[in-house]
C-alpha cells in the first residue's frame, strides 16, 4: 500500500476518526494502533506479517527478561538470542543469495562449480523494522531504555503503520515511550501534518517519480546512447529524484503521525547544503546515520574513538554496513566504500590543518566551494547507488569521460524541473517555516480546496504507472 495512492489516504482518515473517538483511553489506543499497524502491513506484505511478529515477540521476551535480571552473563545471552534472531533473519531474508552467489563467484576462479539459489523475496521494510528492533534491544541491554509494558505497546511501536515501510527508524525515546501518554490535536497541529503530506506527495510525484520517468531511467540504462551532457544533467537528476522519493515519504510519514499526536523526528536537513561528508552524514537519512553511528561505529571504535586505526577502520566498517543495508549487490558495497573512505580524507585533512596550524578559513566563498566539491562527490557516489549492476555504473562513467556536449535528448521541462528542485533546496528554512504556519493558520475550508486543488494537480502529473518509493524496496 503506497502512501501516495488514495488506499492509504482512505486508511488514513479511517485509522484518524477511529483513533480519535478512542484517543482519552491510553490502553484502547494502543491496541487499536497495533491492529492498525498489523491489518496495514498485512495488506501491504501479506504473510511477511509472520516474520514480524516473531521477531517482535523474540525481542519483547528477551528484554522483559533483561530487566529483571542483573545477571551480565545472562543479560549479554538474552541479547545474543535476539540479535542472532534479528540479524539472521535479515540476513537470510534479504542477504542469502547474495552471499551464495559471491561465493560462487569466488569458487569458479578456482574452477568449482556452485548452482545453488534460494528462491526468497525479502519482505517490504525488513531493513527497517529490524534496525528498530535491534536498536531497542540494545538499549535495554545498556539501560538507556526501559522495556515496553505490554506486547502490544512494543508492537505497536515497531509496527506503527506510517513508518514500517520506509522509516524513519525510530528510538524508543521517540514513540514507545509516549505511545501512553496523552496526545492531543488541535487545527495548528493538523495544518502542519496536512502540509508536511502536501509537500511529501509533490515531492514524490511531481519532483522524484518525473525525473525518474523522463530523464534518469532512460540515460541509466543506457547511457552509452547519451553524450556526456546529457549523462551529468541524469546524475544531477538522480540526486534530486533519491532525495525527493525519500524526504517526500518522511514528509508523509511524520504528517500521518502528527495526525495521531505522535511528533517524529525529522530525517532529512537539505542535506545538499552540507560543506563536507560529516556534514552530510547529520542532514541525509538522519535516523538512520545516527544508527549506524550508536551502534556500529561506537561498537568499532568506542566512543570517544583517540585510537586513529580503530577510527579511520570503524568509519569504513560502519558505511559498508550502510551500503549493505541497502540492498545485496556489490554496487551499494562501492557506494559504502566510497563514502567510508571520503568521510577518512576528510579526518585526515582536518588532523593535517591542525598539526601544521592551517586555519581554515570560513566565508562564504570557501563554504560554496567546500560544498560544490561535496556534492559533487555525492553525486560521484549516487553513480554507484543507483546503477543496477558495477558494469553499468562503470558505463556511465565512461561515458562522461567523453565530454560530449549534445542536447537532444535533455527536455526543457526536465531541466526546469532539476532548477526549480535545486532553488527549492537552497530556500531559506524561515521561507518554509512562514509558509507552513500560514497554511496552518488558514481557514479548515481554504485548507480543503487547496490540498483538493493539488490533488488535482497532481493526479494529471502523475505517471500511468505505479512508482513504488525508492527505500520502500530497502
């Protein structure tokens, strides 16, 4: 059930009037928040909904029985039964053919023949449920967390139905814990929530699903018949559609929460603004970096990480795991690389300035620049993200080295669309901040027309064909 279809909006507006006619009873609410999250994931995932009950009971019972024990031994046992659950499961589910075909890979440079294929489709959101599972359970582990009350609060939490299939990842802290608490709406409240769906939905349909349609499916997947132009104009392309497709579906998300009271995090900051790749790090993908940074580079490296081997090391481990997170192909394992290695030279260049006393200088020119060179990196990278197999990422970047400057094949409104998502970008954030608290502030009957009159619009924008979320398949 894509969240940009009528079926979820339908969903939508039936889980908020049920929700709210039942919202003063802490213990009704919650129930009904785990059965709509369970009927949503099944409609979406069918029989996927086995795997995520078993792995939400695993994780609740092992955790229950973390706190009432101060036994390590059989704590840190308790934790080992419920991240082998977790992470086998991932990996079996979406990683087993990957490892099996890699080995076979392997095994014929030495002339032995390995056919074995398993015919597994791993389930929508598996990434995503399974990273919150495991950050949850590592919390209780190490005691920044309580456990949830009941079996339905936690289910509830890493089912809650406007994030289980793209994120953002959520902590603890940011819902399970409030899931009790009272929640209140009021017509500010709702504005926002039904701006940040507005924005996520134009997002999606107008910015990310048109780019994709008339520009960078067609040069990716053949970029040997495009000069070299036109393949820059779909790499530029294709950094707007991934940040479009993804920011759009948080917008979404967070709106649909903040409908039920519940205020998420934000997960993206105009994260093309950033003036090197840590920068980037804290605006892209938030929930999931500072994931990756509590729970793998804190695991590699410590936290306070003065050991520069185990840093430079846990920099690179930790975006491999971001790029195997990603998907079971070598192409996102050269885009974790690439970023690992990127975020070493910046440390290393930043240890440099310091020993030899460089100043680094900070105004605007040397901020633009520092953030062209960024992004370009990023977009050097995006190559490898979005490329289906090494081969064609390698063909794109053949076909740069051409310097082949025709046109034909670049559309004007592609073009205007790229420069009116770049302007877009680089608004200031008081710029929105204004134009949501006047669409908040506007009359329920002005707020109606217009999200019907963008309904509208984006009904005749939008493709023929269904165009899942980019992350969805994560």
């Amino acid at each position: 059930m894509l969240s940009t279809n009528g079926t979820y909006f339908v969903f939508l507006i039936a889980v908020f009037f049920a929700y709210w006619a039942i919202a003063n009873r802490a213990s009704w609410r919650v129930t009904f928040i785990a059965a709509a999250s369970g009927l949503f994931y099944c409609l979406s995932a069918g029989r996927a909904l086995i795997l995520l009950i078993a792995i939400s009971a695993i994780d609740f019972t092992t955790t229950r029985w973390m706190a009432r024990t101060n036994d390590q031994r059989r704590r840190k046992a308790l934790l080992i039964v419920s991240l082998v659950a977790d992470i086998g499961a991932l990996c079996v589910f979406k990683y087993a053919n990957f490892f099996i075909d890699s080995t076979a890979s392997a095994l014929s440079l030495f002339g032995v023949r390995l056919s074995t294929h398993i015919n597994i489709i791993a389930p929508l959101g598996i990434s995503f449920f399974v990273f919150q599972s495991v950050a949850y359970v590592v919390d209780v582990y190490r005691k920044d967390t309580e456990p949830a009350r009941s079996y339905l609060d936690y289910f509830a939490f890493v089912a809650f139905f406007p994030t289980i299939i793209a994120g953002p990842i959520l902590r603890a802290r940011q819902l399970l814990n409030g899931l009790r608490e009272r929640v209140t709406l009021d017509s500010a409240i709702g504005g926002q929530a039904l701006f940040l769906i507005a924005i996520g939905l134009i997002k999606k349909i107008a910015i990310a699903d048109y780019l994709s349609a008339n520009l960078v499916e067609r040069v990716f997947d053949f970029p040997e018949r495009f000069s070299a132009l036109e393949v820059l104009a779909a790499i530029y392309g294709y950094a707007l559609q991934i940040y479009a497709d993804f920011s759009g579906y948080s917008d979404i998300a967070i709106g649909s929460a903040l409908l039920l009271g519940f205020r998420l995090p934000a997960n993206f900051n105009a994260p093309y603004r950033a003036a090197d790749l840590p920068e980037f790090w804290r605006r892209w993908h938030i929930s999931l970096s500072t994931w990756l940074r509590d729970y793998v580079f804190f695991s590699v490296a410590g936290k306070r990480a003065r050991n520069t081997a185990l840093l430079y090391g846990g920099l690179i481990v930790t975006m491999l795991v971001g790029g195997l997170w990603h998907g079971p192909t070598w192409t996102f394992v050269l885009w974790g690389l690439l970023h690992g290695v990127g975020l070493v030279v910046v440390r290393v260049v930043a240890n440099l300035r310091k020993r030899f006393g460089i100043v680094k200088r900070d105004n605007v020119w040397s901020r633009a620049l520092a953030t062209l060179i960024t992004f370009h990196f990023v977009c050097f990278a995006w190559i490898f993200f979005r490329a289906e197999t090494v081969e064609r990422a390698w063909a794109m970047l053949k076909q740069l080295t051409t310097f082949t400057a025709d046109t034909a094949n670049l559309a004007v409104p592609a073009l205007l669309m790229i420069a009116l998502a770049f302007i877009a970008h680089w608004l200031p954030d008081r710029a929105w901040d204004k134009t949501e608290t006047r669409f908040a502030r506007l009359p329920a009957l002005a707020q109606a027309s217009m999200l019907f009159a963008l309904a509208l619009g984006l009904y005749f924008v939008a493709s023929s064909d269904v165009v899942p979320f980019i992350y969805s398949r994560f």
